[in-house]
C-alpha cells in the first residue's frame, strides 16, 4: 500500500567528490560525478579528450564538429531540498536533467540516484526506476487531451499496476495538494495554462516519488501565473520535503525557490552555493554579470548584514554609552531576558550631552523597529527609512543583531559594483 500525501497547505559549495558507494544508504539524493555528455560520431574520442583538458565548448566544435554538452559537471543535491541549476541556453542545465532520468547516456562518469548509478541500468530496472522513484514536470505540460484531469494524474500509478479505486484516491490526494480537487471530472482542454502545469505537477507527486525533475517546468507561463505556480512550489514542498532538481534559464526564479544554486555555461559549472552567496560573492565576471540586475534587496536577508549587538551597559553615564556606539547609529538596552526595551542613537545622545544633561533615560526612545534574521532587506526598507537602528531578534524576542540603516545601503551599494572587480566578459 502506497502511503498517502499530506493535506494542502498555503505557504555549500560542493564538487562532489567520489564516495564509497559500496556503503551507500541514504536515498532521495542525486550526485553527478565527473560527468562528461558528448555529442557527435565519435564521442569518446578526440572531443573528450579536449573536453578533460579543459579546452572550451566553443573551440573542441570548431576542431572535431562534436559539441560538448557537459564537460567534468560535479554537483549534489541534498535530499529535501530545491536544487537549482540556471544558465542560458548551451549551457548544459537542460542535458544534466536528463541524465539523471538517463534520457541522455553520459560519455564518462557516474550518475547516483540515491544509491544506484542509473547510467548502468537498461530495460525493467531502469523503467523501475523511472517510475518509481522519480517524477518529471515537463514545460510543455505533456497532458493526454482525452483523459480527464483525474486520470492524467492518475495516469502513471496506472502503468505500475495500481487498482482504479487506490489510484483515483491518491490522485486525488495530489489534486488537493495543488487545489485542483474541484477540477477532477474536467478535460485539460477545459484548464487554463496555469491550471494545465498544476495538473502536470499533480501527476508528478501522485506516486509519491522520492525525487522530482522539473525542466523549465515554469517558462511557457505567463509572468503572474508563473509566479503564482512558484508560490504553490514553495508551498508544497514545505511540506513534503521532496528532492528537487529544477531547471531554469531565470536566475529571479532560480533565487527565490533554490535552497542552492548551480550556474553553469559552457557545458560546466561555473558556481555554486545559496542565493545570497550567488548575489553576495559571485565567483565570475560572468556570474557578477547576471545578477547585476537582479532586486537584491529580495535574497540578501537581514542575517547577511547585521552585526553583533553591543548592548549598553547598564549603569553607565550618558557620555560613556554615547562613546560606546563608536560608528554605529544606534545601541539597545536589553532587559534581564535579552529583549530590546530602548534604543540610544547617537544623534540622540549627542543632543543630551550638548543641552548638558546627563541622564542616560532622558536620551531613551523605544520607538525603534524589529526584524528577524530571516526577513529580506526589501522587507525591513521601509524601517531603515526612519534612520533607526533596527533591533534583530529570534524566535524569543532576544537581541541577537543590530541592523544600521547605513549598512543596508552599503551592502546593496556593494553587491551593484561587484562586476566592476572583474573584466566584462562575452556570454557564451
């Protein structure tokens, strides 16, 4: 018996290196591993060894007529989490996909999913494994115009034998988890776009797969429906926690759902890591390139930029508290449990001192702001806007942060002239 899907809700770096795959336990996982695609008559032969000395896509199919889908590509993803890889067309994010599913047989190297390397398997194991483990979501929704919604979804618990009655329950399952529940009985002709790509990723989740393929699965949507489609993304896998290899060529949509990141071009890998270390650190003019123009007030969050609180300490005169915020704005004053109670900026007590009081309350405001470490910059602007220092706090209340509003404008000022460190590259 198959086990049922949850209910609907509304919501580093790593090259991976060969492990000992005879211990090999955990499933829900991809790695590729030294992964060479070559396209041409004669695969193995010249093509590959230009590939392996590092020699560029563009001059190995100047020289041999071959053309280099992946050239030495290393990457892993976790099991639970969105794995993104992005780059613009030739790239080669579209190939690495389809090898994971073996749609392309690999020149060299190895393929895990979980513990299998699935570019030895053939016939029964692999359809096994295609059907059973993972789930794709096509671009082009792929749907069967003269079954109804419910058997498109059900269509492939039917291939692995499932009874009608089970199947049109899990399928049904699935339709809730996009909210298509209500659409069961109609004909993907009756859907709009949005609604078609919902019942395509239905399809996908029905059987319960440990790990979904998801190749541009959102690009032939209109911008406000794709973004919509992001959002129910998001939402389901906080709650199903599947292993997602998502393709895209939109380094916005490869930002905000990647719990990591993969750039590549030319056949390799350019970068990896999480969307603030993408748009904080790029490694590349080429990858400084691309997010240049991104909003990254959208992924740098308040974490990448506060710095350790410097409470005042209790007790102190006016003049020594105002000494001790230094370059800062701002410092809190923390209660016996950690929460910020009062804020004394430097303008403020500056003022105090130049009136001649000495009374440290008297400079106190508490008209300050909060933010938790995980909000974004955009979501905190409006509260730098007032030029108070912005208390950073966990779950509890506690300070854990100060957020300047002149650091705000210094990080994103940073990241807007990162490129400027590199020379202009031609994308390729």
């Amino acid at each position: 018996m198959k086990r049922a899907l949850a209910p609907r809700i509304s919501t580093a770096h790593d090259q991976t290196t060969r492990p000992d795959h005879k211990h090999r336990t955990v499933t829900g996982t991809i790695r590729l591993e030294g992964v060479y695609k070559i396209f041409g008559e004669q695969p193995r032969g010249r093509a590959l060894d230009l590939a392996r000395s590092g020699m560029s896509k563009t001059d190995i199919q100047s020289m041999t007529d071959h053309v280099v889908g992946l050239a030495d590509v290393n990457f892993s993803v976790n099991e639970g989490e969105i794995f993104v890889v992005m780059g613009l067309s030739g790239s080669g994010k579209s190939t690495a996909i389809r090898t994971v599913n073996k749609l392309h047989s690999v020149t060299a190297g190895s393929v895990w999913v979980g513990d299998v390397d699935i570019q030895t398997l053939s016939g029964p194991a692999l359809q096994k494994v295609r059907r059973e483990r993972i789930g794709m979501v096509f671009q082009h929704f792929a749907l069967f115009p003269h079954r109804s919604v419910i058997d498109n979804v059900g269509y492939g618990l039917e291939v692995q034998g499932v009874g009608r009655h089970e199947r049109e329950q899990l399928a049904l399952e699935a339709l809730g988890l996009v909210g298509l529940r209500a659409y069961a009985a109609s004909m993907p002709g009756q859907l709009s776009g949005g609604m078609q790509q919902r019942v395509g990723l239905a399809r996908a989740l029905a059987s319960d797969p440990e790990i979904l393929l998801m190749d541009e699965a959102f690009s032939a949507l209109d911008p406000l429906i794709r973004r919509q489609m992001q959002d129910e993304m998001i939402a389901i896998q906080r709650q199903l926690r599947k292993t997602i290899l998502f393709i895209t060529h939109d380094l916005n949509e490869a930002l905000r759902l990647g719990d990591r990141v993969c750039i590549m071009r030319g056949g390799r890998v350019v970068q990896i890591g999480t969307p603030e270390e993408i748009l904080t650190s790029p490694a590349t003019g080429y990858v400084a390139e691309f997010v240049q123009d991104v909003d990254q007030g959208r992924v740098i969050r308040v974490s990448d930029v506060m710095v350790e609180p410097r409470p005042v300490v209790t007790g102190a005169s006016l003049r020594s508290a105002v000494r001790a915020i230094g370059e800062r704005t701002g410092s809190f004053v923390v209660n016996d449990h950690g929460h910020p109670e009062a804020v004394l900026t430097s303008a403020d007590g500056i003022r105090a001192l130049d009136d001649g009081s000495v009374d440290l309350a008297g400079a106190l405001r508490t008209d300050f702001d909060r933010a938790a470490p995980t909000q974004t910059l955009n979501e905190v602007y409006a509260s730098a806007g007032r030029g108070l220092p912005i208390a950073v706090v966990d779950g509890d209340g506690r300070l854990i942060g100060n957020l300047d509003p002149q650091d705000i404008m210094a990080e994103l000022g940073r990241v807007e002239s990162l490129i400027d460190g590199f020379e202009r590259e031609v994308f390729l």
